[in-house]
C-alpha cells in the first residue's frame, strides 16, 4: 500500500487511528525507481541498473532480443531453445521477467501465473548471499523465498551449492553422505539373523498374538516363536533362549 506525501501526513494527524492491518511505508524522496526492492534486506535494484545488466548478461540478452526484436543466436542449438523458453517469458519497459506457473500436487488447483525478474549473472550471487544470510536458511528455505521474486536458469542447483558452500553452515551444521549400497558379506550359519514380527492374529490358548519370525542369513532356514506381546523384554528372551 502506498500513499502521496499529502496523504501520509495527513494519516498521521488523524485521531482514527486504528490498529494497523497493512505496513504503512512513506514514499521515498528519491526520485529513482526500483522493482522487486527486498526492504528489509536493503536489497534493491535500479531499473536502469537492471535493464544494463540484462542486456550486458549473454545468458538474459538472448531471450531479451528474440522476444523484444526477434533476434536468434547464431548458434543452431542455441537458438532453438531460445525460440522453446521464450513463451515463458515477458517484457515489461524494457525489463525481462519470468512467468511463473505455480503447479500444485492437485490438478484441480491453480495459482494464478506470477512475474520474477530475470537475475543476470553479475547480480545472483549478491541476492543468494542476503537471502541466506538472513537467518542462514538451508538450501530448500532459501530457493523458496527467492523464487517468490527473481529467477534464472539452474537457480535451485546455484542456491544448493551456495548454501552448502557457507562457511557458518559448514560449522554449524553436519552434511552426512549417504553410506553406499552394497552387497551383504557372506557369513557362517546364524552369524547374521534376519528379524521380524507377524501379526497380530487371534489369540491361542496360551493367549499368544504374534509369532517371532527369524531367518538365518546362510542358510535361508526359519524358525518362528510364539509372542503374547510386543514388547522388548519377551521378544529378546525368546530369541537368547531359542537361537
């Protein structure tokens, strides 16, 4: 929401003031406009300063020129997946934004189609350092928020390894690989045993519901123990007993 000077000054001097339901801001002095200005953050970019670096940026002037003149790439390849990506894209006073359809898991659905700017090159790792650093949000958190305004390609696979790369990150929080899949080492007879618990089912005469079932690893053999409960205690005698 936005108001004139006269307007602002005259809210302030009015006795009806209510609690507010909406961030009343005073219009700045400065004659220069911004788009998708980040306030808190003090990120702002200029609209002249964005309009040079798109066009000074090779991977935005592309789509820019072909869209705004109809100028292609040299390049073949180049220059059909530009003609493919400009339908998802716009111009507005000389600006080139990205269209956003929002998809939803159900198809019934729909978010209303949203504009990103187009981040050139020199400018990303600027607005991935102030979205991250305001809190230090993981990779997943901080592509959210930044995909609510701006946009370029392999945004997700920048954000990620920015966020990986922060040095406060990297001592605060542990990145665990994965322990790689492989195949079970063969050992002797019951030196591994396979566990697991059926049931329930209806009770016996002994008041057992369950049944213990344990497969040796080598020799595929079964056996299987009657269980009245789940718990811990009973399952462990049960198998020391038996095995």
């Amino acid at each position: 929401m936005s108001l004139s000077d006269e307007e602002y000054e005259l809210y302030l001097n009015s006795k009806l003031v209510e609690p507010a339901i909406a961030y009343l801001k005073c219009p700045s002095r400065e004659t220069q406009k911004h788009v998708n200005v980040l306030w808190e953050e003090e990120l702002s970019v200029s609209i002249d300063n964005i309009k040079q670096l798109q066009k000074d940026c090779s991977d935005v002037s592309r789509l820019l020129f072909y869209i705004k003149n109809g100028e292609l790439p040299q390049n073949s390849k180049l220059a059909r997946q530009t003609v493919f990506e400009a339908e998802q894209y716009c111009i507005q006073d000389d600006i080139l934004y990205h269209l956003n359809h929002r998809k939803h898991k159900d198809l019934k659905l729909l978010y209303p189609v949203t504009e990103q700017l187009v981040v050139p090159q020199s400018f990303r790792e600027d607005i991935m350092k102030k979205y991250h650093e305001a809190g230090h949000k993981n990779a997943d958190r901080t592509y959210n928020t930044i995909r609510e305004k701006f946009y370029w390609n392999n945004m997700y696979k920048n954000v990620k390894h920015y966020a990986r790369s922060c040095e406060f990150c990297q001592r605060v929080n542990h990145f665990h690989k994965r322990a790689p899949l492989k195949t079970w080492e063969n050992v002797g007879v019951w030196q591994r045993v396979h566990i697991d618990i059926l049931g329930s089912f209806p009770e016996d005469e002994q008041h057992n519901r369950y049944i213990l079932l344990l497969v040796d690893s080598y020799t595929r053999w079964v056996e299987i123990f009657p269980l009245k409960t789940l718990e811990a205690k009973e399952i462990a005698e049960k198998f020391m007993m038996n095995v």
